[in-house]
C-alpha cells in the first residue's frame, strides 16, 4: 500500500516532541481510516489506509 505525505516537516522550524504528537493525533482524529506515522526519512507525517483482516 503506498503511503500519503499528509505534512512535510521544515527543516529550520523547530518543533517539540509534544507538538509533533497533537499534529499526529489531529491527522488520527481528521482519517480514521488511515494509519498515521511519522517517516524520518521523507521527514513527514504520513498516512496509508488500514488494512483489513
């Protein structure tokens, strides 16, 4: 399943740990059909559907 970048990250801003949790917690709340995660590599928030057992 491919995966959606919901949020680029800016490289200068700095951002709490605590902010990053409420801005995955709002992606959550906002796609509930979706499973939010951070991608250090793309240095993003994104999303993939969930899947279905």
């Amino acid at each position: 399943m491919a995966k959606e970048i919901l949020l680029r990250l800016d490289d200068h801003r700095d951002m709490t740990l605590r902010e990053l949790e409420e801005i995955i917690q709002k992606f959550k709340e906002e796609h509930p059909d979706m499973d939010i995660f951070l991608d250090g590599d793309e240095r993003a928030i994104c999303g993939r559907p969930k899947r279905e057992f």
